[in-house]
C-alpha cells in the first residue's frame, strides 16, 4: 500500500484449478496478495479450435488456442501482472507486447515453479517439440518481463533478474499430527505421499531396508506409501523381490480424515529421492511445507530450501544420486529426535520451524516487497 492507495493486480494462469495442489497453493498466494493489493485471478482456457489448428498449434512456430483475448479485455490499469508460467509461444509474446504497450508502468513478473526444466521435457518428442518452441519465444518474452519469481538459486533466468523465494504453505490451515496410539519402542514409521513419479526415488529406501535387515537391523520400519502414480507397480513388484512386505504398505489414494490418520502413524516424511533424475539440485517441493506444517520431521534425497540457513534437527539429508537409503542413519535421526522428548513436543517444535521458514507470508514477501517498493 502506497499513500494509502492499494496495489492493482491480476494473477493469470492457465486452466491450473484442475489440479488441486496447484489450486490450493494459487489460493494461498491469493490470500496473502489480497493483504497488500486488489487482485483479480484471470484463468485463461484453451477456446474451441478446429484439428489442423490444434495440430498447427503444437509446431514451434505455432500457437496453442489460449484465449488471451479475453483475457485482455479484463485487464483494466494495472500496477502489476503475475503469471504462473506456461510454455512460451507467440500469442504469450503478442499478450505481453500488448499490456507492455498499453501499461508500460505495470509491472510483469512470471513464475517458474520448476527451474530448469529442460531435462524433463527432453525424454519425449512431443516434450522436445515445446522445448523448441518455449526456447524461441521466451528469448523475445524476455525483453518484456520485469522479473521471473523462481525457487531455484538462479539470480537471472532467460537474462532476466529473478526474485529468488520458496515455495510457501498456510501453515495455520494444515491439522497437526497427534498420537492417536502407543506403539511398539522398536518402531520407526515413516510417510510418503505422492503422485508417484520416477523421481520420487522411493526404491532407495526398498534397497536400503534390505540391507538394513541382511545385517542385523533391529528396528521394525513402516514405510507407509499414499497415493498412485506411474511407478507403484514397479514399486511394489520390487518390494516383493527384495522381500520386505511386511515393512511397506501401499494404501492407494487417502483423502481427509482418512488421510490424516495415516499421518498420525507416521513419526517421519520422506521427501522425495531422487530429483538427480531430472536434474534438480535445490528442491522447493511443497509436500515438505505439508510435512513440516504436520510436525513431521522429514527426511530427503536433495538439498531442500525451506532448510537452507537453518541448523534444524528436524530434517536429515542424503546425497542427490542413486545410493541405498542408510537405515541406520535415519534411525539414529529418530532416536535424536524422540528420546526422551514427548511427541507433543516435537509436533510443536516442527509446526514453529514451519511458520518462521515456509509460510505462504514468508514466501511472498519477497514478491510483495519488489511490488511496493516499486511504486
């Protein structure tokens, strides 16, 4: 707020309401812009095309049927623009070129929520295709952005200046984690949930729990999984193999309170495992903000920015690559933890490390502080 006049702006993103995990952290960061500014969400579709234009469409020098046109129309004086970003083609540049040209005050930031994501696109030949496209374009969509929201550590992206953040969470809006039983002393549970994907990595803890137990390992793990995904049949044909059945448990998709009961199993998240895949180095995954907000200390395969800075005990690292899982280590991790400490306490001690590190109002300011400031 400036003089007592409120920010303009309009958060644009394209059709991503249909994936609730998106939708959840675009309200987040709604609620939080709405502190400092009036903003409006404009959700550009694709419009009806006939074949050959969709097929045209997808070529390098084509364009997808996005409607910006009516976008534009709703576009009315603003201070700033926030994209959540899509791959780049001519219609994005002739968009922006427009509101450049009719708003040249207003400030246009795009995000890139997953940075770089060459490598990905690079293992199929429809992804090669938008590789092409999106390198071609944003050199010219480039020159009109003022700033790329990034959660990488990259200080400039296509040549322009980033604000560097993190993904962020309402930690206040996610329910803690409570005992709901005691257990056994000599179990240590642990807790995935995901879409599951190759980068997930989860057959390095597989691997690690058979060595574990092949020399002598003492612990009952519980490896609970929640979710699908195009890996869990290999995942659960390798579980087989390895044989430690009685170890993980597969439990499909879990929503609400079925959900949180299976968190209330759990005394540590497993992040994901192996970002190495797809050339990732510093990881803003949000699945660790819900752990953290859950009070879940959390064990990861990659270095993970909501601990950058931090010498939390709550977060245990392994290396970026392909190596088995040491059990031992995270056993030692737990003992850490929860010897000696009640549980209560621990969830407490997470949940205040979530609220100082990943906040939605910690991520955002960043954003928000470049906006003000700039008027």
């Amino acid at each position: 707020m400036m003089d007592g006049k409120m920010l303009k702006g309009y958060y644009i993103h394209f059709n991503a309401r249909d994936t609730l995990g998106v939708s959840n952290k675009i309200d987040m960061q709604l609620k939080e812009m709405r502190k400092y500014s009036i903003v409006e969400e404009i959700d550009i579709r694709l419009a009806t095309k006939s074949l050959i234009r969709n097929i045209t469409g997808v070529l390098p020098f084509g364009s997808l049927a996005w409607d910006y046109a009516e976008a534009y129309q709703k576009v009315e004086k603003p201070d700033y623009i926030y994209i959540r970003k899509i791959n780049g083609d001519r219609k994005l540049y002739l968009f922006l070129k427009h509101i450049r040209r009719d708003f040249p005050n207003c400030k246009i930031l795009i995000e890139i929520h997953t940075y770089p994501y060459y490598q990905n696109m690079l293992k199929s030949v429809s992804g090669i295709v938008f590789l092409i496209k999106d390198y071609i374009n944003y050199r010219k969509i480039a020159k009109l952005i003022d700033r790329i929201v990034t959660f990488s550590d990259d200080q400039e992206i296509f040549h322009v200046p980033t604000i560097q953040t993190i993904n962020g969470i309402d930690v206040q809006s996610v329910c803690p984690v409570e005992k709901l039983r005691e257990k056994d002393s000599k179990e240590i549970s642990m807790i995935a949930v995901a879409m599951m994907g190759k980068y997930h990595g989860y057959e390095r803890i597989f691997n690690g729990l058979k060595e574990y137990y092949e020399h002598g390992g003492s612990h009952d793990f519980q490896f609970h999984i929640v979710g699908e995904g195009s890996v869990k049949n290999e995942y659960m044909k390798l579980v087989k193999e390895l044989g430690i059945e009685k170890h993980v448990v597969f439990w499909g998709v879990k929503m609400g309170e079925d959900l949180h009961e299976i968190y209330c199993k759990a005394d540590l998240a497993i992040s994901t495992l192996a970002w190495y895949k797809v050339g990732i180095k510093r990881s803003s995954a949000l699945k660790v903000r819900e752990y953290l907000a859950k009070g879940l200390p959390v064990v990861t395969g990659c270095r993970e920015d909501a601990f950058d800075g931090s010498d939390t005990q709550y977060y245990c690292q392994f290396p970026n690559d392909s190596s088995n899982i040491d059990m031992l280590k995270v056993e030692k991790f737990y003992h850490q933890i929860y010897d000696g400490v009640e549980r209560s306490q621990v969830i407490s001690d997470v949940r205040k490390f979530a609220m100082k590190h990943v906040d939605i109002q910690v991520a955002m300011k960043p954003v928000m502080d470049f906006l003000i400031e700039s008027k």
